[in-house]
C-alpha cells in the first residue's frame, strides 16, 4: 500500500519539477523595448497601406520610448 503512494508522489514531484525547469528555461521576459524588430517586421509584412503606416508610427514611437528610457 505505501509503494503505489510513494510512487504517485514521486511522479507528482518530478511532473512538476519538469515543468518548473521548462519554464525557467524557455521564459523569456517580453517587454515592448525587447520587440521593436518585430513591430517593424509587420509593418513591412501588413498588407494593405494604411496599416503600413499605423504599424511604421506605433514603431517609431515605441522606440522613441524606449530610447528615452535607456537614457534615464
């Protein structure tokens, strides 16, 4: 009877052991400074022109942003 148990909850543990180290190791902190190639990337990818331009601004000034908050 302790076998089975003892086994379910070393199971248990090593689940969340796994997924704990997977976490830890594919987490990656998103910020919008760290995204600014990929909001130009869609700007380029967008289809129609006045996306293009709502896209190429939103980029401009998100990186105005996080320039300034490099500087501070």
């Amino acid at each position: 009877m302790i076998k089975p148990l003892l086994l379910s909850a070393v199971a248990f543990v090593a689940v969340l052991v796994i997924v704990a180290a997977l976490t830890v190791l594919t987490g990656e902190e998103e910020t919008a400074c760290s995204s600014t190639e990929r909001d130009v990337g869609a700007a380029v990818l967008a289809d129609d022109t006045g996306d293009q331009d709502a896209l190429v601004n939103r980029a401009i000034i998100v990186r105005g942003k996080c320039e300034q908050d490099e500087k501070n």
